[in-house]
C-alpha cells in the first residue's frame, strides 16, 4: 500500500493531476464512495496475500474464476442491468458449484467469496464514483496509506519488518510491488467508468486461469475429484456466460447495422 501511494503521487506529478485530486477530495459523494472501494480493496489484498501464503492459491483463482459472475449479478441488484436467460443459468451454476466446493473443503470457500464480492463491489464502487482512473486511485491509496504506515510502524517495532532485512533484491521486490499493484488498478479504474459491467466481468477471466495453473503445477495443491467437479461447473458456467454475451453483442451490432442502413 505505501509503495502504490509513492508510486501514484509519482504519476500525478508526471500527468500534472494535484488539481485534479484537490477537487476529488472537496468533492463529498465521491470522497465518501472513494473510502468505500479503499476498503474493500483492502480486504481484497489481505484476503489474496492471506490465501497465497497459507497453500490456497487454487482456493484464490475460484475467488477471480466467480467474480465476473458476482460482478455482472451486481451489476443486475444495484445498477438495474438485465441479465438474459442463459445468464442466469450461469450464475444457478456458479451458485451450484460453490455448494459442491462447500461439502469438498468441508467449509464455505471463505476466501474465494471474500475475493469475489470484494473485488466486484470495489468495480460498482469505481463506476459509481465515476472519476478518471489516475484520481480515483490516488484518493483511495491517500486514505489506506496512514493505516498501512501505521502497521508497518508497529511490525518495525516488534522488529519484524522484512524490507531491509533479506538483501538488495528483497528489498528491490518491495519496491517494485508498488508498480505491479497501480498499473492494473489503474487500468481497471479506467475501464470501469467506460464499459459495461458485463465487458468487465468477461475481461476477468484471463488472471484467475494463471492462477490456477501455478496453484495446480507449480504449488501442487491437491485437487481431489469433487474439488475439480466443483470447477468444471464453475468453467462450464462461464462458458455458457460468454457463449450468451457474445451472441447477444453480435446481435445487437446486426440490429444497429440493419437501422442504420435503412
């Protein structure tokens, strides 16, 4: 979190956006929502780093496998949006999945919920704020940063802090982790305010297969029969989603060619 608000104040005096910030900030309705989405993605960053080093990154992948679901479910709660028939026999599916992962881990698949429902309320959030990528991240990292100064303060004095502790290419990661972090989420700020809830829940799935690859051939976490039935509903679910998206949008292009034509 501190090295993402180093990193974004460097970008806001690269782009010349301190006004742009100012004016966020004296803003109420998007200061207030800018807090909500810094919360929930924070939750969102303990909840992956928590589940990478206690063995559960195929745990973590559901959580990204099912937010597009949950994404374009909220999409339909908060926003209005309407999902077609085959979509909701998407979400049956995903819903009917996670049941089935339930009775495998002998628990609710904690983490993967966690992800899920965080990473897309911060998304409703985001296009709800409606403020440009650069701004809005910069407003969220101010508000998290103190919190995360505060806990790395505390670990310094336990003398458990890490950062200068492991050599140059240690600490050299730690740096980098600020990058890493804003780049994506300034990307996904800026598509969130520009496309559907839809387009950016299709758009999800491409982090969440990588995921699963390291956590099934890398890491070797066990993947027992149920489990793997638990995620081929979970695939089948997102194949039936965007198998309807994409010949719903080539629908609709059809029908606007053939307006405008006449």
């Amino acid at each position: 979190m501190l090295w993402s608000l180093l990193t974004v104040l460097a970008v806001v005096l690269l782009l010349r956006r301190g006004a742009a910030v100012r004016a966020v900030l004296a803003d109420r309705r998007a200061r207030l929502i800018l807090l909500g989405a810094a919360v929930v993605i924070s939750l969102n960053w303990g909840g992956y780093i928590w589940g990478v080093n206690n063995d559960r990154v195929v745990e973590t992948s559901l959580g990204y496998f099912i937010n597009p679901l949950v994404t374009v479910l909220m999409g339909v709660v908060v926003l209005g949006e309407r999902l077609r028939r085959l979509q909701w026999y998407a979400v049956g599916l995903a819903a009917v999945a996670v049941l089935v992962l339930t009775v495998d881990y002998g628990r609710p698949p904690w983490i993967a919920l966690l992800l899920a429902f965080s990473f897309a309320t911060y998304g409703l959030a985001k296009k709800k704020a409606d403020v440009d990528a650069v701004e809005s991240l910069s407003v969220e990292t101010i508000y998290i940063a103190p919190v995360a100064a505060a806990y790395v303060g505390w670990l310094a004095l336990q003398g458990e802090s890490g950062f200068a502790s492991h050599g140059t290419g240690h600490a050299a990661l730690f740096v980098t982790t600020g990058i890493v972090t804003v780049i994506p989420l300034l990307f996904f700020g800026a598509a969130a305010v520009r496309v559907s809830m839809v387009t950016i829940g299709l758009l999800q799935y491409i982090a969440p297969i990588l995921q699963f690859g390291l956590g099934v051939l890398w890491f070797h976490e066990p993947m027992p029969a149920s489990r793997w039935i638990g995620f081929v509903l979970v695939w089948i679910a997102l194949v039936v989603f965007t198998y309807e998206a994409t010949t719903h949008r080539r629908r609709q292009l059809k029908l606007a060619a053939e307006a405008s034509a006449i």
